[in-house]
C-alpha cells in the first residue's frame, strides 16, 4: 500500500482519487473543507497560500497529482493555480525521499499548431495563448526534479455532467468552422493516470509526457452530426463541409503502454454520455 496524494479534488481529482482508494492510502487536498469521500483523507490548503499546506510538509507521499483547475479564464489565475501553486506544492517535498514521482494534469493547448496536422509527444510544444503558455511553464518546474515526473496533456474532456457538445446540439450553436476535434473522457483519463502510477509502484519506467486522447480525432462537424442523429435533432446545412484547422493527437504512446480505453471514440463515449443525460 503506497501513500498518495491528489491535489485538486474536483471532478477528475476525485475519479482518480476513487480509483486508488481501495488499494492505497490516498490524501486529498481542496481548497474548501470537505466530509471527504470513503477511505479518502480530506486535507485543507490553497495551492496559492503556502502556509495553508503545513499538513503537506510531513506527509511524504510516494506519488502526486497535480490535478488543479483554474477559477476564471485569465492569465493571472492560470500562473497563480498552475504555475505558483505548483511551485509552491513541490516546495514542500523538499525533504521527501520516499517520493517516487509527481503526475502534472496539463493539456493539449500547449500545442499552439492549429493547421489539421498530426502531433504527438516529440512534436515541439508552441502554445499561442496565455493557457497553454502558463501550462507548458508549470510543465518546465517539473524539470530536475529528484523524483520522475510526467505531464499528461488531455485533450478536450467530456463525460458525466459535461454536456458542452450535447449543448450545442440543442442549442443549434454549430461552430463556423468544421476543424479537426479530439477527446478523451473524464473515466479513461482518471484510468489512464491511475495506470501510469501502479506502473511507477511495480518498478516500469514511464515517459516523462503522454497525449492523453482517444483513438480518433474528428471533424467537429462529424461528430455533432453524430449527436444529432442520435437525438433526433436538426443537423447543420453545411455539415459536409470539409475540415480544416484543429489539430489531430497521436496518442500511440498511451496506447503502447498496455493501457486499454473504455470509450476508445466519441461515439462509444457519447453512447453512454447520452443515456445519463436522457435520464437527467
């Protein structure tokens, strides 16, 4: 049994955190106090306020995730939650010799290339906006670090209680353009990143980065379609429209891992996503 600790227990915080609780002693951290979830320890502390994370100082996890949101689309709330907190986080490892790695949640929008080509792990990171800039620097503390450490850039996550697609479906909010789309949802990510940690505890080395996606980028045009067929919606005049733009992730290197995904394309995703949000 190792001792973990997941900073940042929101939606995909606490799906990893449900993952591992039966087979390890998991500490959450959150900024708003909480009853917990069973066999989950409930730590309070602001990745922002270091002296709110006295707790952490002692605790010695063998494993973290850093699995923070930002409060508002801003700059400066994505340096203070992403880049500051995570400093501050790794701070109070100095004197841990049993850590054994730190697990970064990031994102694809570190990849500022927006023309349909394929990119994956070795292709350079060049954000264009503030988010992926302030990503890809949290992602450079992880550098030197006396521990491993792996980014996990995530695509567009969806599933339980994300509705954005199914939302411009219903709302008839087609975007201008039909671009190249990719996904990943909410449980194969938790389960992707809970696999990668029982790698780290069995002794198998890891990349120091995975594109987090499913097994087929889309047209976004595609897959509203898809959605609205399946809802018995109208569809978009101009849906045969050919895609441009986007970007399409090659996440062969998560899928050599060993690790099979649950929803391995939208449309088995958006199946079950669908059936809940029926039942809503």
């Amino acid at each position: 049994m190792a001792k973990v600790l997941i900073v940042g227990c929101g939606d995909l915080g606490l799906a990893i955190a449900d993952l591992l609780a039966e087979r390890h002693a998991v500490f959450g951290l959150r900024r708003q106090a909480s009853a917990g979830q069973p066999n989950i320890t409930m730590l309070q502390g602001d990745v922002t306020a270091p002296a709110s994370l006295q707790a952490l100082h002692t605790l010695n996890p063998e494993l973290i995730v850093y699995c923070v949101a930002a409060d508002e689309q801003t700059d400066a709330a994505y340096q203070a939650q992403y880049v500051t907190g995570l400093a501050h986080v790794l701070a109070t490892q100095r004197e841990n010799r049993a850590l054994r790695r730190v697990f970064f949640i990031s994102s694809t929008r570190v990849y500022g290339q927006d023309e349909g080509e394929w990119l994956d792990e070795a292709t350079p990171a060049s954000p264009i906006d503030f988010a992926g800039q302030r990503l890809l620097q949290a992602e450079q503390l992880l550098q030197g670090l006396p521990c491993g450490a792996t980014a996990l850039r995530l695509s567009g996550l969806y599933g339980p209680g994300r509705f954005r697609m199914i939302n411009m479906v219903m709302n008839q909010a087609w975007p201008p353009q039909n671009s190249w789309s990719n996904r990943i949802h909410r449980d194969d990510a938790a389960a992707f990143t809970a696999f990668l940690m029982e790698q780290v505890l069995a002794g198998q080395g890891l990349a120091p980065c995975y594109i987090v996606s499913d097994d087929g980028p889309a047209p976004i045009y595609e897959v509203l379609t898809y959605l609205a067929e399946q809802m018995q919606l109208a569809q978009p005049e101009n849906w045969q429209q050919a895609a441009e733009g986007g970007k399409r992730l090659n996440s062969s290197l998560m899928q050599a891992s060993g690790f099979k995904l649950r929803y391995p394309d939208y449309q088995a995703g958006y199946l079950a996503l669908l059936l809940n949000w029926h039942r809503a």
